[in-house]
C-alpha cells in the first residue's frame, strides 16, 4: 500500500469564533471550518470584529492544527471619529472616514501581528470570512505564489445597508439612515478595491451572488447557502398543540433582530393574544437584547431568555417560529434551524429572502401585521396545515441545505482549487452543478 499523501494546509480567517450552532455567523463559519478540516490542515486566525471573542471550543480545536486570536485595534483616524460627541459632526466624520465601521479594526498592527504569527507556514488555500476582513489577505499569499484566496461573503453588505438604512428612516430615525446610507458607500468601495483578487466568492443565495458580481464585477461568485442538519422527525403533535408558544430565535443586538421583536409584540402579538388567550406564549431567544427589550419580560405570556446554551430544547417546546424581520440581508439560518427541527414558520417576505422555501408549501409568507398575525394563528389552530408546512419544509432542509452534502461539494471544491485543476471558466459552475456531477 502507497504511502498517504500529505495534507495542504489552509489558512481561515473568521471575524467570529467558529461554532455548531447558535450565532448564525458563526455557525455559517463553523460549516465551512468543518468542510476543510476534511482535506485539509487548518490554522485558524480569528479576528473578532464582529462581536466579543469567544472561548474556543473543543470544536474548534479538533478541527485546526493552529488557532490564534487577534484582537481588532482601530486607527487613530476612527477613534477621532468615534469620539466625537456630536452626532451630526460624528456622521460627518464618518461620511470622510470612508470606509466601513466593521473594517476599522483592521489596520497595519494587526497586520504586523498576523504576518508574526504565519511566520514561514505557506498556505495552498486562504479563506477568510466577510467583506470586512478583505485587507487581511495582504498578510498572506497570493496567486503569484499559487495560493489561492477564498472570501465568504455571506451577503450582500452593501444591500444590507441600505435595507437597514431604510429601516431606520422609517422610524424616523434620519441620523442612524444616513450612518447606514454611509456603511453602504463604505462597502461599495470597499468591493471594488479588493474583491478582484480573490480567485473565488462566496455568497449564500443566488440573489447576493447575483448583486456582488454587479457591484464588484467579479464574475466567480457562487453560491453556497447556509445549511443544517435534519433532526430525528419531531415529537407527537399534541405536545404542540398544548403548549402553543411562538418562538424567535436571533441576537437582539443586530438591529433587523430588535426591530422584527418590536414590530410584532407592539403589531401583531395583541391581536394573537386576543384570538388565542389560553396558553399562548411569546418566546425570544438570543444574546445582546437592549434594556427596553429586556422588559418584555415582564409582560404577561412573554419571555426574553438571553443566550441559551442549547436551542434545540427550545424548538422541541414550540408550535411555531416567526421570522418578521423589515429589513436586513443574507439568508435566514433560523428558519431552515426551525425546519431542521420539524417547526413550521411564518416570515415576512424579506426573512425568508434567498432560501427555496415556496409561500403555502415549505412556509407561510406575509409582511402586514394583520396578515402575519392571520398567519400565525393558521399554523396554531390548524394542526394539519401545521403539520404539511413542517414536513414539507423539513424535506426541503434535506434536499437543498444537508449540511453533510455542501460539506463534500465544498471540500472538494477547494481540493480542486488547491491542486490547480480548477480553470477560471470552471468557478463559473453552480453549486447545484457540482451537487450533481
């Protein structure tokens, strides 16, 4: 028997700690983690600007070789910004600052620090995670010297953007829509400078793939959408029926996440609670809530859990996941997490934005208060209805987001990319082309 070829190694760099589930982020990061440590060894970087650094996990550590974290330490040019106590003259600041709050943290030092601890290592393959850790490949290898570079985009930053910022001038909210407005030029830049140099992008629905090869004219974009694990089928049916609890499942720190929370207790909750007063409960779930959301708790029927350890118990109690989100991008891991776990949902248009889900089969779709709130109360007091969106949405989990089946695409993909046998015009293949040979 011939000896094994060794394994090449890949640098990953993550602006959040890889993970098997809660942050959607970070268990979109942790899929991709996965996916490699198949093929190849790993040295994980993560450079935390998309929230505080966590402890890494057994997870984590049986999948790298190496792991570092490198704390994010803005520039003296954002810090000025940042400290300027006037709103208006802050915005000004930032419309000149020119590039991208989340960026801001990536700047020569860290760089410096990330080259110290690559040292001599050389890489057959560079991914990193989100638009905003781009300037982090300036550390690392290039095609010159066969490295090939992989960014995750995940979504669309620029669209997000400006949904955000539409958001909050519908709440009248001018200041903080120009601050998105400003994010969304940021961003625009930000992928016209740099999006050229990697050899692949990634995006998790046709739409973002569709929208960053316009914005950045990068016509290797492809999609690889968030994915799960189908769950063993769910638990008789009368659990749900006699525990009727809607349950929310998003950090309540990312802005789209507060306002789908308010929107619904304030729009459609009363009128759930009038139509349904025996045991109907409002469970939400998810870290970073602001002291005004923390309150809801006090309010009869309704629960605000903060970061929960596990989620599947939570969705083991539910008769229904909501999804009401106005604004926002990207494509909704909780959603296909709900269905994973048997739970039909009710979603705005927009929440369920890039995801296979067909209104009245896989899910229910609606965007006023009285036609979610109509919805909602279907999938409570219909238990066949209840039953036929859960299964049907279950099955399209297991035919369109398997996390074990995009694990293999994904890691042979990179193998390919690694050993050059990959040609520019083969990037240009869907997924869903590779998927099926």
């Amino acid at each position: 028997m011939s000896p094994a070829l060794p394994r090449k190694k890949l640098l990953f760099i993550s602006p959040v700690m890889p993970a098997e589930e809660g942050n959607g982020l970070a268990m979109r990061v942790g899929f991709f983690l996965e996916a490699y440590s198949r093929h190849f060894d790993i040295d994980l970087v993560v450079v935390p600007v998309a929230g505080q650094a966590a402890e890494v996990t057994s997870f984590v550590t049986a999948r790298c070789v190496r792991h570092v974290i490198i704390a994010p330490r803005a520039g003296s040019h954002f810090g000025l910004v940042a400290r300027l106590r006037d709103p208006q003259a802050r915005l000004d600041a930032f419309r000149h600052y020119g590039q991208p709050s989340l960026a801001a943290g990536i700047t020569e030092p860290i760089l410096e620090e990330l080259r110290s601890w690559i040292g001599a290592a050389r890489y057959a393959v560079v991914h990193l995670s989100r638009l905003y850790l781009a300037a982090l490949s300036r550390a690392v290898g290039s095609r010159s010297d066969g490295t090939r570079l992989i960014l995750d985009c995940d979504e669309n930053d620029i669209a997000t953007q400006q949904s955000i910022g539409l958001m909050h001038r519908r709440r009248g909210s001018v200041l903080q829509a120009e601050w998105a407005s400003c994010e969304a030029d940021a961003f625009r830049t930000l992928a016209r400078q740099s999006l050229a140099q990697f050899d692949v992008l990634f995006a998790a629905s046709r739409g973002d793939c569709a929208s960053l090869a316009c914005e950045a004219g990068h016509e290797r974009v492809l999609v690889v959408p968030n994915v799960v694990t189908a769950q063993a089928r769910r638990r008789a049916v009368a659990v749900r029926q006699r525990a009727r609890t809607v349950l929310f499942v998003g950090t309540l720190g990312y802005e789209p996440n507060a306002d789908a929370v308010e929107w619904f207790v304030s729009r459609v909750w009363p009128g759930l609670v009038r139509g349904l007063p025996d045991g109907l409960r409002l469970v939400i779930a998810g870290g970073g809530a602001s002291a005004r959301l923390g309150r809801l708790s006090t309010r009869r029927g309704i629960l605000v859990t903060g970061p929960v350890p596990e989620i599947a118990p939570l969705y083991a109690g539910a008769a229904l996941a909501i999804a009401p989100l106005r604004a926002g991008g990207g494509t909704r891991i909780k959603l296909l997490e709900a269905a994973a776990h048997g739970v039909p949902s009710v979603s705005t248009r927009l929440g369920a934005a890039g995801l296979r889900f067909r209104n009245g089969r896989d899910i229910l779709l609606a965007d006023g208060a009285e036609q979610f709130g109509a919805a909602c109360h279907a999938i409570l007091t219909e238990g066949a209805l209840a039953r036929r969106i859960a299964d049907n949405a279950r099955n399209r989990v297991r035919s369109d987001y398997d996390r074990a089946r995009w694990a293999g695409v994904v890691g042979n993909f990179a193998i390919q990319m690694a050993a050059g046998s990959l040609a520019p015009a083969a990037s240009n293949l869907r997924f869903e082309e590779l998927m099926n040979g």
